[in-house]
C-alpha cells in the first residue's frame, strides 16, 4: 500500500510516492506560497498530481513549524503563514484523504532511523539544515516532542546574544549563522570587506546583490572561490559549535546532518566535526556522538511523514 509524504518548506512544498520499504517512486514539486489558503491548495496540488498516477492511502505532511500534541494543528512556523491554523483538517478536506501532521525534522529522524543512517541506534538526534535549522529526538526509537509538542526547536537557541535577526523576531539563533540562508548572509558580509578576494560570487554580487545564496556560495566553495570557501569555514564553525551544545544536552549516539545544504557535507562536514570534538565539554574524555549524513537525502521528511500516515491509518508497515 502506499502513501504520499510532503515536506513542506519555506522554499519549496514536494511531495512523493513512498513504498513499505520507503523508496519514493514519484515525485512531484511547487514553490511555497506566502498565503494559508494558497499554500494549502499547492500542498492538494501536488497530492493530486501523484494521485492521477499511482493508488494512495494516506497522506503525511512534514512542515518546518511548532506541531500541537495531537499532530493535527499548527501552533507556529517561523517560515510559514499558519499561525494556530487546523492544517491536517484543512488538508484533508481538501484531498479526500487522512492526513497525518508531523514536525518535518521528526519525520526525517523516524525515516533516518527505520530506514537509513541511524539505523538501530538508542538515542538519535538530527539536524536538518535548509533555509534554516530544524531537529528532531528519538530516544528508544520513539520521537520525543516534549510537554507541548514543540521540543527539540534547536535552530532557535541563541548563539550569539543580539546577533542576526531571525523570523522568529529573535536575534543570534543558530540558524543565522548555520544554515543555507546563513551561508549566502556570511558571504555577503565577506565581501562587503574584502570584494577583490573573491571572483564569482564578486561577480554576482555586482550584478545583484540578492541573487547570492547559499547554493551559489557552495558551488563557488567547490570552485575555490575563496570568499565561498571561507564563508563555508564559517558555516562548519558554527555547525561544530552547535552540535557540541547538543551533545551537552542529549549526548546522543549517532547525529544525523539532513535537509538541502547535507548535499554540500563534502565541504564542511570533517571540518566541524573536529570542532565539536574540540568543543563538546569534557573533550578527550568521553565517547563522541558518531555524525552521518542522511542516507535518503533530501527525500528523508518525506518518507518520514509516508511511513508515519501508513501506520496512523492503518496501512500495513
């Protein structure tokens, strides 16, 4: 039987085919509205889309936001329109089909855990970096959403008290400095100070400054633009620095990197993890949480949330 996931981001809303075994067999893609109504009629268009091709059961949606208890309404999505909004409800009426809700980090850490790279592991955490930060805990195997539904939100920790401004209406959050958004942020700062370092992303710039982003910066990085190749030191800091504060906290077993900027990992991974070696309290002297890239890529959240409205409504797993 099979199932749609939609990871719901604030750049883009895809959807997919997922099997029991947690392949996705089609696809299907839209930019993310601004608006409620039109962002939910984009999610029942893509929905739609693959119904016309395959036989679907159910439908999970993974969105990067504050998920209420009963996976049913969204409390708060620092990239997205919906504030206190019945979004599985809506969902649903609008597809004629059961909907699942779920934070798309915990989606990404249950498909990671059933099907990839935190497979068996007691105590996960994963870190999916895209337009900003999103996490997910599993202890047991089991997603820890704390008292009220919304643990562990760890892009928003304050890592640099009265830093960059972040949508949440705070400043400093770890998602400004790590991040693919944080990644172009970084780069334009660089080159506000030293624009005859670089070459492509000085061209860029001069161009139109709006036009750098985190995906440039990094195929600038693999270039050698030097400017892209610090601003990717940057990115990787702050990554070591991050996962050393959660280690402090949840001291997991396996940490796994997921979300659009993990496709970059080559460029930044080996880097931070010496520096959370480095910086995890007690450096030397106890056992380092084993960090992974996600094995299903940037499909992860959405076989997550396919495999957790399979078992919600029933669908054999």
């Amino acid at each position: 039987m099979l199932t749609v996931g939609v990871d719901v981001g604030g750049t883009s809303v895809r959807a997919g085919v997922v099997d029991e075994q947690g392949t996705v067999l089609d696809t299907a893609r839209v930019g993310t509205p601004g608006e409620q109504n039109a962002l939910e009629d984009a999610i029942a268009g893509v929905v739609e889309e693959l119904r016309h091709r395959h036989d679907v059961a159910a439908v999970g949606l993974a969105v990067a936001a504050f998920v209420r208890p009963d996976r049913r309404s969204v409390m708060f999505a620092p990239h997205l329109p919906w504030r206190s909004a019945p979004v599985a409800d809506r969902v649903a009426k609008r597809v004629g089909l059961p909907v699942t809700l779920e934070h798309d980090a915990n989606a990404a850490a249950v498909a990671e855990h059933r099907f990839g790279a935190a497979r068996g592991a007691r105590v996960v955490t994963l870190v999916a970096i895209g337009t900003g930060i999103g996490a997910g805990l599993l202890l047991g195997g089991e997603t820890f959403r704390g008292a009220h539904g919304v643990a562990p939100e760890l892009g928003h920790l304050c890592v640099v008290p009265g830093g960059r401004p972040c949508p949440c209406g705070r400043y400093g959050c770890w998602e400004r400095y790590c991040s693919g958004t944080a990644l172009a942020a970084t780069a334009v700062e660089l080159l506000a100070t030293h624009p005859a370092r670089s070459t492509v992303l000085a061209r860029e710039m001069a161009a139109d400054p709006g036009s750098v982003t985190g995906r440039k910066v990094a195929g600038a990085a693999r270039d050698g633009d030097p400017i892209a190749q610090r601003a990717m030191a940057e990115l990787a800091r702050w990554l070591g620095e991050g996962l050393a504060l959660v280690a402090d906290v949840y001291d997991p077993e396996v940490v796994v990197i997921g979300g659009g900027v993990s496709e970059s990992a080559p460029l930044f991974l080996d880097e931070a993890r010496e520096h959370y070696a480095r910086t995890v309290t007690g450096a030397g002297h106890r056992p380092l949480a084993r960090i992974r890239t996600a094995q299903l890529g940037d499909e992860t959240a959405i076989v997550g949330a396919a495999t957790l409205a399979r078992e919600e409504h029933g669908a054999p797993h």
